[in-house]
C-alpha cells in the first residue's frame, strides 16, 4: 500500500447508509486488519452511545488487542463515560470524534467543553473537534491551532456530505477550509458524501459528491503553497487524470494535513484506488482483478438514501 494512502479510510461500517450490525462489522474489521490492504484501514468507528451500551462486551478478545474510533454521539460530556467501560473489553480507543456546535451555532463553547475533558481521555492519541461549515469556522480553526501548539492532541473535523443539500459544501468552501488549516499547520478528518474516489453526481439523490481523490489532489496541492483558487480548481474536477498527475509522483510520501474520512464501505474506495492504479505497479498493469479485491458493493449507498426519513441526516457516510 503506497505510504500517502496509509490510515486514509476509517471503517464507519456501522453507520448509514451500511449500518451493519456491530457482531458483523466487528468480523469484518478483522478480515480488513488481515488483508493485504490493512495500512488503507484506519480504526472501526462506533458510537460512543453502542459503547456504553455495552455492546461491545463479548465480541472481541480482550488478548486481541482491538483498536476502535468513539463518535460522540451522546455529546461531549459523555464521551469519559463510555471510554471509561472499554478497557475490561480489551479494547483500546485510538481517537475520539465529537461535534462541537449545530449548524449555525457558536463551536467556541463546544470547544472549551472539549478543551476541558482532554486531560480525563487519557490514552487518546487524537480528539478530533467537528465543527459546522457556518458560523464562527475561522476563529474555531484559531482556537484549536492553538491549543494544539500548547500540545493539545486536537485537530478538526468537516462534514462533506449526507441526506441533505446543505451538507455538502462547495467546492469553494471547502477549498477555504483545507486552505485555513494549511495555514495553521491544523490537520483535519472528512466524514460523508466521499463514496466514490472523483466528483460526480448521484442520480438517485441529485446531489454532487466530493470525490476522495479530489480531496487528496487539492491537500496536496495546499501542502505545496497552492491557493485557494487551485485548490476549488481540483475539487471540482470530474476527469481524473489532472488528479492523477498530482498524486501519482507523491505515492511514496507521508499524507499532508488530511488524517483520512470515514466510510461505510471499505471495499468502494479500495476498488476506486485500484481501478486508477493508484495501489501499486499490478493494479497499474492489470486492474483490480488482479489485486483479488473483495466484492464491492457498489450502489449499495444509493439505495439506502432514498429512506432518507429512516437516516440520521448527521451520520451518513
């Protein structure tokens, strides 16, 4: 797996429009962890709420050393309760990701919130602060660059899509907000609407997705100096080869700024990736049969999103 990919695609499985069952996604995660494409793989991402819940209790071998994402679901002062029941289920929570504010509301007291529980999630390598593309963005994006220059392991968080219009941003918006924590030296996490690896429109639901390859070409592109112009130019580009052009000579490299998303299906981008040759000199060559990729389940997402009234709008991956 090329070093600029590792870690790009957390396991959302049990979120919609997937919404597996935890004993299934639990399994799943585990053939993902054993494959030849694991380093693609970030953490299984649950539900601080399934967490609590206990559900957890019995599906994994306290021996295995099983490492997990909690989405504060139940909000942030919550969120020491339900790490608090992990360590008899031998399960180790790797980052912690929580809203801070509703679309429109003020993240400033949201972010003290989470500010001030940092210290009792011990053993957490990363909090991530998920913050509304509205009001109060930049000056959120300045308190958590520097609270993260005093040490805090904080970074952001962006809603890239969902059941609803106004969760997708523009290409122009989200170029402002790579370009804002480029310039705070601020990483960041995507979550939803990343279902295929270049923008396109679903037909089923009349939305624009971003495409993940787009975000990877536009990170890249900032990490270089690019502005925000350039940087909406490859968000909105539909053909993949001026993406390609970026990122194939950077395989090799580390992955600026962007920590990775979110997705309900591994084996979607994993076919994307490969269908581009992005995954290694085989894929180039023949394609993803040749890399014996799992069955993917394309279309799957799109009708689910038809129920829309039965999805949480907030939690589409």
């Amino acid at each position: 797996m090329p070093a600029l990919l590792d870690g790009l695609v957390d396991d959302a499985a049990v979120f919609p429009p997937g919404s597996a069952a935890l004993p299934d996604a639990v399994a799943a995660h585990r053939r993902h962890r054993d494959a030849w494409y694991a380093d693609l793989v970030g953490p299984l991402l649950v539900p601080a709420s399934t967490v609590s819940s206990g559900e957890l209790s019995g599906l994994v071998d306290p021996a295995e050393g099983f490492v997990i994402g909690v989405i504060g679901d139940t909000g942030i002062e919550a969120l020491p309760f339900a790490l608090s029941l992990l360590p008899p289920d031998g399960v180790t929570a790797r980052q912690v990701e929580v809203a801070v504010a509703k679309r429109g509301e003020d993240p400033q007291p949201g972010i003290s919130g989470l500010l001030r529980l940092v210290d009792e999630l011990a053993g957490i390598e990363a909090v991530y602060a998920e913050i509304p593309l509205t009001f109060g963005l930049m000056e959120a994006l300045d308190r958590l660059a520097a609270a993260r220059a005093e040490g805090v392991p904080i970074a952001a968080k962006f809603r890239t899509g969902g059941l609803a219009a106004e969760l997708f941003p523009t290409p122009v918006e989200l170029a402002a907000v790579i370009c804002g924590c480029r310039d705070r030296a601020l990483p960041f996490k995507l979550t939803a609407g990343l279902h295929q690896a270049v923008r396109h429109l679903d037909p089923a639901t009349g939305f624009t997705h971003h495409g993940f390859v787009n975000v990877l070409a536009a990170t890249l592109a900032a990490a270089q100096g690019a502005g925000p112009a350039r940087v909406a130019e490859l968000l909105t580009a539909t053909d993949p080869r001026p993406l390609l052009e970026l990122v194939e000579g950077r395989l090799t490299g580390a992955r600026p700024l962007w920590v990775g998303y979110g997705s309900c299906s591994i084996e979607e981008p994993l076919t994307d990736l490969a269908r581009l040759g992005l995954l290694t000199s085989a894929g180039e060559a023949a394609g993803p049969a040749a890399l014996d990729l799992p069955v993917a389940r394309i279309g799957r997402h799109r009708a689910n999103e038809e129920s829309i009234d039965d999805v949480d709008r907030g939690e589409d991956r």
